[in-house]
C-alpha cells in the first residue's frame, strides 16, 4: 500500500521557472517529510526535509511547504536550472524504533528543465 | 571519501543461483538500510539494522538474507535468485533518530 502520494509524474519547467512537486500521506504517526533528489545512475541524495512543528523550511532554491491539518506538503523549485533535471522523491518516517526509521517514498517526479 | 559504498556496481547472473552484494559506511552511523528500486524508480525498504540488530523485514521473501558483522557493514546474500529480483538495489546508513539517511551509489543486479 503506497503510503505517501506523489505527483505529478513528470514535469517539464523552463529555465528560470517554479518547480512545484506534491504529496500527500494519510498514517499521522509520520513526523519527517524528507526530499530526496536522484540523478541517472546515482543513489538519492538528501535535499531538504521538514518536521510538522513548522509550516515552511527554506534553503536555497529550495522550499517545502507543509500542511498538517491537509496531510500534504510540497516542494518548490524556484529560478529553476537545467542543473536541477533529476527525479525527485518525498519521504515520510515516523520518528519510532518499530518503523525501523526507514523511508516510506513517493513514487517520484522526473524534473525536466529547458534551457 | 566515500561515506557509503557498496559493490559492486553492477552485477548479473542466472536465475537460480546465490549472489552478495557488500556495503560499508564510514560515518559512524548505528543504523543501516537496504532498499529496492524497481524499474519504475519506485524506492522500497527491505531491511533496517541498528547497531548489527535487525529492526524491521518488510515483508521481503526468506531468499534474501542481510548479514551485518559489524556497524560499519551491512551485506545481503541473495539465494536462488528470479527474474523478478532484477533491480537497483541501495544500502543507506543513518544516525539514529537523525533520520538523514545517506545512500550508496546502488547495484544494478541484472537476473537472466
């Protein structure tokens, strides 16, 4: 059963555009929300992640929207760069030893951006 | 440095027969994972360990057995291998608790 909804698919972006990258969950015991970033041939790689205790987290270009009381949170990509083209996945783990600490995934978005 | 890595990089072989693929972390993490990737990129726990001692087996088939000698190393020995074994296959290590989990660079295990 997928735990954590992901969409859209696929995206395309121009340069220089907002990237914006949904998902949803349902099990409320989730309390980190990571993203993970992977390019062709490579493990994911840690991008941002966020705890339910806040509502935005910022680093960079990079900004994850949270909404608890929806259940959904969202990244977006802002000034989007050819550089960012890769698949991207949501996470969510509850913060407990019989979850085992492992990552429930999205299926993942592939990020098109056009020069 | 290569904080985790993991070999080998690729690897085929028959159905039916035993396969390892080996994984360390030098992070001084207490907790490891294997993950699956299946051909459509969807990314799936098999294994978690905290420090050598198994913490979950998602549902995964008896074929696959993990072996961590020590807290740095976390192994997993494939037995009579099927076609559907086919995948990319990632080790990842955390801090426990942290939940930032590092990947390795993953195997491309390929069953003919």
């Amino acid at each position: 059963q997928q735990q954590v909804k992901q969409s859209p698919q696929s995206l395309i972006v121009q340069k220089g555009g907002i990237s914006i990258i949904n998902c949803a969950y349902e099990n409320t015991a989730f309390d980190y929300f990571p993203w993970y970033q992977q390019f062709p041939g490579k493990g994911p790689a840690l991008l941002i992640a966020i705890r339910p205790d806040v509502s935005e987290k910022k680093e960079g270009r990079f900004t994850i929207s949270f909404n608890k009381s929806a259940k959904q949170f969202s990244l977006h990509i802002m000034d989007s760069q050819p550089g960012d083209s890769a698949t991207y996945f949501c996470a969510a783990t509850p913060e407990t030893w019989d979850s085992g600490y492992a990552l429930n995934f999205g299926k993942g978005t592939s990020l098109l951006v056009t020069p | 440095d290569t904080a985790v890595s993991q070999t080998p990089k690729y690897l085929v072989t028959q159905m039916g027969n035993d396969k390892s693929i080996k994984c360390e972390q030098n992070l001084g993490h207490d907790t490891m994972y294997w993950y699956k990737q299946d051909s459509k990129k969807f990314l799936k726990i098999m294994f978690s360990y905290n420090n050598k001692e198994l913490i979950i087996n998602e549902t995964v088939p008896n074929r696959f057995s993990p072996k961590s000698p020590d807290k740095a190393h976390l192994n997993l020995h494939i037995n009579s291998l099927e076609l559907g074994d086919s995948a990319v296959y990632f080790c990842a290590s955390s801090q426990k608790r942290a939940h930032e989990q590092y990947f390795g660079p993953g195997t491309r295990l390929t069953v003919t």
